[in-house]
C-alpha cells in the first residue's frame, strides 16, 4: 500500500522507545545517538483478534495478519523555522508520510532532562505545530505569487485559486492547522499539489511514567484541554513500560506483566490500531487450510483493486469475488452455512469491499 505513518515530536520524548516496541526495526534510543539522528522506518504488525476467530473455524497452516509501515522521525532539536540540518530533516521526512503519530513528554525525570529545560507538552506541541505552520505558509506564498498574474487578467479559476490560498494564509497566519480550515468543496484541487504538512491526519501520543499509566496525570489534563474541540485523539502509553513488556518473549510472562500493571493489553497494540485508522485504512480476510491473511486496502476501493493488492494478475484476470461479512461467517460457522443462508455474495469488479469481507476471488489469466 506504500502508506506511511510518521512519529514526531521535540527531541527527546521517547519517540524511539515507543518505536521500538512496535517495530521490527530496534533503533538506537537516547539524545546522544551515535553519528546523529537519524531516520528509522520499520514494518508493525497490525493486532488483529478477528484473524483467531477465524482460525476456529477455519484450521490454517499459518496466520499473517496486515502491516503497516511506522517511520520515526528525528526530534525536533528547537532549530528555527527553515533552518539548516535537523530542522529541514525533520521537515523533509514528515513530508514524506501520510499522517503523524505526534509524541508529548507527559512525565518527570530528573535523570533525563527536556531539551527545553522543564516539561510542558503543550508547549511541545505548540513548537512542532508552528514549525509545520510557518513552512506551509512559505508554501502557500510561493503559489499565489505564481497565480497572481494570471489572477490580475481576469481568469476566473485563478482568481478563486487566489482566494482559496489567502484563506489558508490567513488561517495559518492565526496558528491553526490547515486540516481545521473548511475553505469549500473546490478548495481541495488548489492546494493538493502543495502536500501541506498541516493538512496531514495527526495522534496525540502522551508518554507517561507507569503509574499514570491507566488514567493519565496533570500533564495529560493539559493537553487535553489545549486539544478540546478540536477532533483529535488522544492514547496514554508509559513507553519505558511498553518497552519492558516488548522485551518478553513468553506470552504468559506478558500477560502476567500487563495484569500487574493493570492494562488489559500492551498500550502499542491500541497505538498501531489507531494508525491504521487515522491512514483511513480497511482490512479484508483471505481464508484457507493453508493460510489466514489479512490484507490492507484504502477506503474505497473495488474487488478488483483489492484483488491486485493479492496479485496483479488477480486484478487483471478478475472474474467475480465471492465475499462473506466476517460477522455472518463467524456466527453461521462455516462458508457452507453462509451460502445455504444466501449469506455468501458473488459480487462484481466494481463492488466496494468493506472492513471485514473475507474474499475469495474468481480469475481467470
């Protein structure tokens, strides 16, 4: 799917850690990273219990449940805006992802000092977001300077290009994101090319120490009120803690940990889910004796297509897919049950594939 989430944030906050614990990549942590900071990218594992439920009913040789591809970007060292080095790095990689995971120190330690003297992840995020801001207005800037002379003949689609861009500016001008700006239906075709960094879907990430672990701490209040009204979401994860956990190879050695602590599951898993949604993603199942998969696709797309996402020469030779809802399948029991329910769908190349459908598809090359 080439889709990539992005985690960020001032250096520091424990962005690798989290990282870490996700990845199949371990990455150097710490603020003295031998040869600099750098870029990470690794593939996560998206947990996925529909995947077992299907395996009870469906005996398989192996599961393989869906990726999706986490990039942990070097922390913003407090460089100003268009700077040289970490600062157009750290720019320059956020640009390159489709929406941002966004990391706030939300704990104490005395150990570990904040790269700006004490904690404050609103300030944190207040740094980051001007950052992002100040190079989408430069971005904005540049364009309607080049839409200005035509604009000034009379060209109708100019003109509202004009408008459109001086709307973001403004609005950027006010230290807002771009996403929270509703510029019209149209306003979209006028900026798509600038790929704007504020326009990007974001998670706020607060790192904790583990007895804030369940219910958060003031820090975690603060950022919640800075945040009120806008549609974010918000995850508590104690990322020292979920490194601990992510260290244990037992799965009864995890559980038993996370039952100590007081978390029904490790706070990564939550976090990978919620990439996964805030990359507006979708899942569909594949089921067999010799593998149960699932499969990553955009909102939107058609049997075909997600049948391509198998193999190109199932989207070229495309036939039909017949498709069962997991939740028919899983209540019926089998995919007999489901065709003598008239449960099991023969669907077309157009047909819109839904979070759940479990598809077998029909070619012929």
């Amino acid at each position: 799917m080439a889709l990539r989430c992005g985690i960020t944030g001032i250096a520091g906050v424990g962005k690798t850690t989290i990282f870490n614990c996700i990845s199949n990549t371990k990455a150097a942590t710490g603020m003295n990273v031998p040869g600099g900071a750098k870029t990470n990218i690794g593939m996560v594992r998206v947990p996925d219990p529909r995947l077992y439920e299907l395996e009870k009913l469906q005996p398989s040789e192996k599961i393989t449940p869906t990726t999706v591809e986490i990039v942990d970007i070097p922390g913003l060292s407090g460089s100003p805006a268009g700077a040289e080095g970490t600062g157009n790095r750290f720019l320059g990689d956020i640009r390159n992802t489709d929406a941002l995971i966004h990391v706030l120190r939300c704990f104490d330690d005395e150990m570990l000092p904040h790269v700006e003297g004490s904690v404050d992840p609103v300030r944190d995020m207040e740094t980051v977001n001007l950052e992002l801001q100040v190079r989408d207005h430069e971005s904005l800037g540049k364009k309607t300077e080049k839409l200005r002379k035509t604009a000034k003949s009379g060209d109708k689609d100019a003109i509202r290009g004009m408008e459109v861009l001086e709307r973001y500016m403004a609005h950027l001008g006010e230290f807002n994101d771009a996403r929270t700006l509703d510029a019209g239906s149209d306003a979209g075709r006028y900026i798509a090319d600038l790929s704007l960094l504020t326009m990007k879907p974001v998670l706020y990430v607060c790192n904790v120490d583990e007895k804030s672990a369940l219910s958060g701490n003031a820090y975690v209040d603060r950022v919640r009120k800075h945040l009120t009204g806008q549609d974010a979401e918000i995850l508590i994860i104690a990322g020292a803690i979920e490194a601990e956990i992510s260290e244990l190879e037992n799965a009864a050695d995890r559980n038993a940990f996370l039952k100590d602590i007081g978390l029904p599951e490790p706070g990564v898993d939550r976090l990978v889910r919620a990439a996964y949604k805030l990359l507006d993603l979708r899942t569909f199942f594949t089921a067999g004796p010799k593998e149960i998969r699932a499969w990553t696709i955009r909102r939107g797309m058609t049997a075909s297509q997600a049948a391509g996402v198998i193999h190109s020469d199932l989207e070229r030779g495309f036939i039909r897919a017949e498709v069962m809802k997991y939740t028919d399948f899983v209540t019926l029991g089998s995919e007999h049950a489901c065709r003598e329910a008239g449960k099991l769908l023969v669907e077309g190349r157009n047909y819109i594939v839904e979070d759940g459908d479990i598809i077998h598809v029909r070619f012929n090359v």
